[in-house]
C-alpha cells in the first residue's frame, strides 16, 4: 500500500498488538511453573522467582490424566488420517465430476458448511445411541469418516482444480485407475494442502470439548479437555496446577505448528500469515 | 480437461461418485439429517428414550412461558451484539496494520493468531485466572496502572464482558481471511488513486472499504453464528451459567435441558427459536447493508 505511516510507529503499533496477543499464552506458561503451596503473588509475575516444573508431574499422580492423554491420542490419530484421505478422496472426485454436479455438490457443501454444530448435537446423540458408538471412542471418531468438515473437502478442491487437467487425461489414456489417479498423480502435487488439512484436523479433534461432554460418560473413556474440566473442579484454587494442565494441553499444537511452519509458507491460502518477508 | 468430459466413460464416473461417497453419505448422516430431525423434534414430547409423542406447538409454549429461557436469548443476543463487532473490528484493524510484507510481519501475524488455536478447555482455564479478582494478572495490572479493578466474574454485569473479552482474543480466523481479501485488491487502483490525488483516507473509504466488503459480509454472518457456539465451553468452565443466570447462554442451557432434565423436545424448541432469531438478525443485516452485491459496481 501507498499510504503507510513511519517506520516505527508501524512497528511499535504491530509490536505491541502482538505482544498483548501473546501475554495470556506467557502467562499461562509462568504461572505453571509457580511452586505449589506458595502464596498467589502480589504483583503481577514475569518469572517464578524458583521455578518448579514438579506441577507437571503432580497432574499425573492426581488424576489419570496419562489415560486422558492416550485417548486424546488415540482420537488424533484415527481421525487425522481418515479425514485426509476421505476429504482429498471427494476434493478429487469434484474436481473431476463434470458440471452441474460439480457445482451442486459445492453448493451443498457450502450449505453444510453453514449448519452450526450446536444444531445438531441433540439427534446425533440418539444417531449414536442407536449405533451402539455412544460412550465410545468410536463416538468422537465418526465425523473423520465424513471428512471432518466440508471446508477441508473445499480447500482440497480448490489445490487440485489448480492442477493441470491435461497431467490426469495423459495418466488416464496411459490406462490408470481412478484410485492410482488420486494417490500418484493429484496427491503428491497438492502436499502443503494435506499438511494445512492434517494441522488443522489435529486441533479440532484435540480441542474438541463439547463431544467428549456430550457423548462420553465412563472416565475410562475420558479425553483431556474432559480431564481439565476434572481438575478445576477438584483442585479450583491451585492455580499453578491447572495453568499447567492448560500448559499440557496447548504445548503439543505450539509445537506442530512450529514445527510444520515452514511447510505452511509454500501453501498459497496459509501463506499470507507465516510469510517471513 | 473440460470440454473432452462427456467423452469420459462412465466407469470413470462411477469411480469418481464411488470417492465421493463417505463424504457425501457421512455428511448427510451426521449433519443434514440431525438438523432436520431437530426441527421435527422440537413439537415432541420425547426424553431420549421412549418413542417421541407429537406434543404440537406445546414446547413452544412452554419456552415462552419459562423466564429461564426468554433470559437465556436475551443474554445471548446482547452477548452477539457486543462480541460480534468488536472481533470484526479488531480483526479489521489489526490486517489493515499488518498486511505488509516486511520484515518481523510474519511473527507479528502468526503471533495475533496463536490465541486462536489454544484449545478451548485450556483457553478458559487461562482466563479463569487472568479475572481472578484477587490474584489474577488482569485485576494487577489495572490497579498499577491506577485503573478500577473489577470482580469480573463475579459480578453479574461484569461477566458477561468478561465472556465477550475472552472472545476478543480469539479472532485469528478472520484475521486471515481479512489479510487475503487486502491482497486480493489489486494495487494499481491506488496508485491510480494517488495520481489523482486522494488522500489515504478517501483511498480506504473509497477503495478498500467496497473491495472488502464482501468479505466483512461475510465473515460477520458466520461469526454470528459460531459465536453463539463457541460460547459454550467459556460458560460451562468458567461460570457455569452464573452469578444469577448473568452468563446463562442458549447452548449451556440447551445442554442443560437436554441432558440434564432428559427434555429433548423442549431443548429442540429452545434450538429453533434461537436459530430463527439469528436467521431474522442475518437478513436483517444483509438487506440493511444492501445485498451481497455491492461490490458489483466495481
């Protein structure tokens, strides 16, 4: 843009905004390190004066948390994967149907797209009664099955209509299947799409507080927002306990996203925000 | 790879429709139908296990006559009304500031959208303890700098600000969807702009306020609806509808009725009402604003 205002007024404007926008994550990492016990401070604390990474091992004797973590786990792992391949499966079927179907099946999915979850909690708990997957894992699993959301069925359309359409017809006159199409042609050309799709069906189903609450009874069965809720009710004022179950929680997305950052530049639609220069 | 389609032999077809099919099945399944069967639901007696009997306008009834519930949309209205401008501005300004393509911009960026993928269990333990009135950061912070301190959850006028604050840190999505649209604007309108001499203010007034337009548009319609959603696990943590009903939102109340008292017909009524509020908020909005298409005179 044209009109800008100086150099550091610009920076001290973002700077401060960013550094307000990171202080509750800071503050949740420092007040986890506060030694038990201790008084609440005074002032406002910028570090522990002795920090005590002991909190972390007290969540785990307190409660089962490490049964939460697994099934937490064991959720990521079975819907990440079920959802990339069955949101890239119809993201590659629409980009190859035809028109008007093409155009109707988007439609739909914008349209599906726009029912917010909270109206259709009260009949897929009876759906899910009624297929036996109510208190079960399997419940929080289901929705992998179909793609998670239309929106990553969308973003993987929209990578591969950019694929040249003439790369498929000469893979398809070479005599290959539907199915071979899909994984050695279309695929490998749209990676940064299906690592976008993976983050970001990791943090739904690793964040996902209403589901567990609502369709899980049994704490054998309980995931980790369950166990988080757990321990503000049993342990409300030992506050340098639940920032650290809140710290627990968090660390595993900060660390995907740093990690899977730099994958994240080369992706068109992400790019703009992790863009360095 | 367009035009030679209808060559394709429908084995190809069949094949595509055959990837499809998860998708489409598993969404009409978990979706397309709970939403529908939630209508019919709400003008049924039915405790979620014994066949649901036809009860006619009866819930309905039973809503409106039940102060709880008229509470709970008001609460909920007020709460969209406030929460859902301030992201929308907040996500406005800080893209507007930090589109550029400099250096440090990135961490800037990536560091506004860090509190939006905190998730949301620990995101409200967080705040549990930054409104701690006694020895929360945000109580200290304000009394240093000579500001009123406030008992923030504890109050009944105070948390539901609260609530609509912690909503305020969480807008990363619009953020870049907003950032997109500004660079969707092609540059040479403002440089023609500048050769006729606007000012910086008429340039955004005039060129990237109605270039962005749809996308503002769109983004409130749909924070309209989430932030009623997303509502729920604040309340639920963090005050559990309290003090006095001050933060008793439709989804927490719904949950309540429904899983709670076992009323699910009633819980469906509350759902309708509340969806078809939001829907007469939205095209009141958009016919207010004129139309989706504003845009078009570009």
């Amino acid at each position: 843009m044209k009109y800008q205002l100086p150099r550091l007024a610009r920076h001290l404007l973002a700077g401060g905004a960013s550094l307000l926008f990171l202080l509750p994550v800071y503050w949740m990492f420092v007040s986890a390190l506060r030694a038990p016990g201790l008084p609440p401070p005074r002032t406002v604390e910028w570090w522990p004066a002795d920090p005590h990474w002991g909190n972390y091992a007290t969540l785990f004797t307190l409660l089962p948390m490490g049964r939460y973590l697994r099934n937490s786990l064991l959720v990521v792992a079975a819907a990440t994967p079920l959802t990339l391949l069955t949101a890239s499966w119809a993201g590659f079927a629409l980009s190859q149907l035809p028109q008007p179907a093409r155009g109707r099946l988007i439609n739909l999915s914008v349209a599906f797209l726009l029912i917010p979850a909270s109206a259709v909690w009260l009949f897929r708990f009876q759906l899910l009664r009624w297929f036996g997957l109510l208190d079960t894992l399997w419940g929080l699993i289901i929705p992998a099955i179909a793609a998670s959301s239309p929106l990553f069925v969308l973003l993987y359309f929209w990578s591969f209509r950019r694929v040249p359409g003439e790369l498929i017809e000469a893979a398809r006159l070479d005599g290959a299947e539907v199915g071979q199409l899909w994984w050695r042609v279309a695929m490998p050309l749209v990676r940064p799409t299906t690592i976008a799709v993976a983050i970001l069906t990791f943090v739904l189903y690793w964040s996902d507080f209403i589901s567990p609450v609502l369709y899980i009874y049994r704490a054998r069965w309980y995931t980790l927002p369950v166990g988080l809720q757990l321990i503000r009710q049993l342990d409300s004022t030992n506050w340098p306990l639940l920032l650290a179950a809140a710290a627990l929680m968090t660390t595993p997305i900060l660390l995907l996203f740093f990690v899977l950052q730099r994958t994240f530049l080369s992706n068109q639609s992400l790019s703009n925000l992790f863009d360095r220069s | 790879m367009k035009p030679l389609a209808w060559l394709r032999p429908p084995a190809y077809r069949t094949q595509l429709w055959l990837l499809l099919l998860p998708y489409l099945l598993g969404t009409i399944v978990l979706v397309g139908v709970p939403a529908l069967f939630t209508v019919g639901m709400a003008f049924t007696e039915f405790n979620g296990v014994a066949r649901p009997q036809w009860s006619g306008l009866t819930n309905f009834q039973r809503l409106w006559a039940s102060p709880v519930i008229r509470l709970s949309l008001r609460n909920s209205l007020i709460f969209i009304l406030a929460a859902v401008p301030i992201r929308l501005l907040a996500a406005l300004s800080l893209a507007l500031l930090l589109q550029r393509r400099e250096r440090l911009f990135g961490y800037y960026r990536a560091a506004i959208y860090l509190p939006t993928i905190i998730p949301e269990a620990a995101y409200a333990l967080i705040w549990l303890w930054i409104f701690n009135p006694f020895y929360g950061p945000l109580n200290m912070v304000l009394a240093a700098l000579g500001l009123p301190t406030s008992d923030w959850l504890g109050n009944a006028n105070s948390a539901i600000m609260a609530i609509v604050l912690m909503a305020c840190f969480q807008i990363g999505e619009g953020f870049i969807v907003l950032i997109a649209g500004l660079q969707n604007i092609p540059r040479a309108l403002y440089e023609a702009a500048t050769v006729d001499g606007a000012s910086p203010w008429q340039a955004f007034w005039r060129i990237t306020l109605p270039l962005l337009f749809p996308w503002l548009l769109l983004l409130t319609v749909r924070d309209i609806v989430m932030s009623l959603q997303n509502s729920f696990a604040p309340t639920y943590i963090l005050t559990y509808g309290g003090p006095y009903y001050a933060t008793t939102f439709v989804p927490l109340l719904v949950y309540e009725i429904a899983f709670d008292l076992f009323d699910f017909g009633l819980a469906a009524a509350v759902m309708v009402v509340t969806y078809l509020i939001l829907g007469w908020l939205i095209v009141g909005l958009v016919n207010a604003v004129g139309g989706w298409r504003r845009d078009s005179e570009f």
